[in-house]
C-alpha cells in the first residue's frame, strides 16, 4: 500500500486525508509526496496540473491524481510513457457515487529527464 509523505498529511484536510486512504490501499507500493484533484475539470486540464504537480515531485516519489474526465486516462498514460515514468490507474466512484473517478499514482523513475 502506499505512503504518504509527512509534509503531504500536514497540507490536507481530514475529508481530503480519507478520500485517499480509501482509494490508495489496494494500490502498489508507492510514496506520495504531492495530490492534486482534478475532478470537474476537462481535458487537457488533468495533464497540465499533473506537469505543474510533478515540478516538486522528488524522483522515486508519487504525485497522486484524480480527475473525473475519461479522456484525461489516455493523456496521463502517453505522457508517462513518453516521460518514462511509472503510472498506476484504477476507476471508482467518488465519494458521492455521483461520477467515476480516474485515479492515477505517477512515480518519477530518475533514469531519464521528464519534460515538465
């Protein structure tokens, strides 16, 4: 399961804290150091906040991103493969069972030079 970094839990509300841990624990290990919620917004916008995220994302740490558009699990996983990163996705619903939610852990490898 992964963790999340110490710095993380400080900068989270306690309902944004349970969102995660409800939605990370059948997830591969990783270590979460950054989160961004994109649900709501429309394609490209998950990619361009993913890029902006991913800046302060150490290598061998996760950025952990949900977003609400389908389109936006296309242009997460090109881009991660592109930018050889590792890249996690799974769909639920979210805590409202209003919509689904693309759920995407995006681990930076460190070998090669991502273009953020």
């Amino acid at each position: 399961m992964p963790t999340l970094c110490p710095t993380l839990i400080k900068q989270l509300d306690a309902p944004t804290l349970e969102f995660i841990h409800d939605n990370i624990k059948n997830a591969e290990d990783a270590t979460i150091s950054a989160f961004f919620d994109a649900r709501g917004m429309p394609c490209p916008m998950p990619l361009l906040k993913a890029k902006i995220a991913l800046r302060s994302v150490a290598d061998g740490e996760s950025l952990y991103l949900v977003a609400s558009d389908k389109n936006s699990q296309t242009d997460l996983i090109a881009f991660c493969q592109k930018n050889h990163m590792d890249v996690q996705t799974w769909q639920s619903g979210d805590v409202h069972n209003t919509e689904n939610c693309f759920h995407f852990i995006i681990t930076k490898i460190g070998a090669k030079k991502a273009s953020v």
